[in-house]
C-alpha cells in the first residue's frame, strides 16, 4: 500500500542519516541487495508521495530531507527544501505544522 511505503521511505532515510554506511535493502521480486543512502531513501519517498497524491506525507519527508541537508552543511539546499515543505503545508491548511517551521532547525552536523 503506497499509504504506508512512502513514510516508511522517510523513516528509512532518517535512520540511513545517522550511520556512516547506507542502508542494504534486498529487492523482494530479485534477492538482489542495493544500497541507499540518506538522499536515495528520501527521494524513493517523495516519488512514492508525488505518484500517490499524499502531499502531506510529500512535505513531511521535504522536511526531513531539508533538516539532513542543513545537518550535513548544505545550508542552501535545505533551505529551498524547508521553505517548499512549510509552503505546502501552509496550501494544505496544516498552520500547526507551518508554525513549527517558522524557524530553520538546529544545525548539528551529521555524524
């Protein structure tokens, strides 16, 4: 079910963030491992998200991906990545999660 795969995509990538090696994953269909980093497993993510319409999950994972850019010194990057994750909330009607953007998030690196 889409509903579960793009989140479980994100959450992948937040876990994938915080180890020095990406994460191994075995393809059901062929056996066969491949690799994802961080950025690999939240842009699985906003694919599965954009394909299936769930714009609130969308922005949710822009907003982890924007946190792990400022976190790894990519100050513009994330920025564009928050400003566009907060912008979509603020369409959606969700103002408890734009007020909770209002500022960019700490910057500590990422191990």
């Amino acid at each position: 079910m889409q509903l579960f795969v793009g989140p479980a995509w994100r959450a992948l990538g937040m876990v994938a963030a915080h180890l020095p090696e990406p994460i191994a994953l075995a393809d059901p269909h062929t056996g066969q491992s491949r690799t994802y980093d961080a950025q690999a497993c939240f842009a699985e993510g906003m694919r599965v998200c954009t394909e299936a319409g769930m714009e609130g999950e969308r922005a949710r994972t822009l907003r982890e991906w924007a946190k792990h850019e400022l976190a790894r010194g990519d100050r513009a990057r994330g920025e564009v990545m928050w400003a566009e994750a907060r912008e979509t909330f603020g369409r959606l009607g969700a103002e408890l999660e734009v007020a909770r953007m209002n500022n960019l998030p700490e910057q500590t690196p990422a191990p």
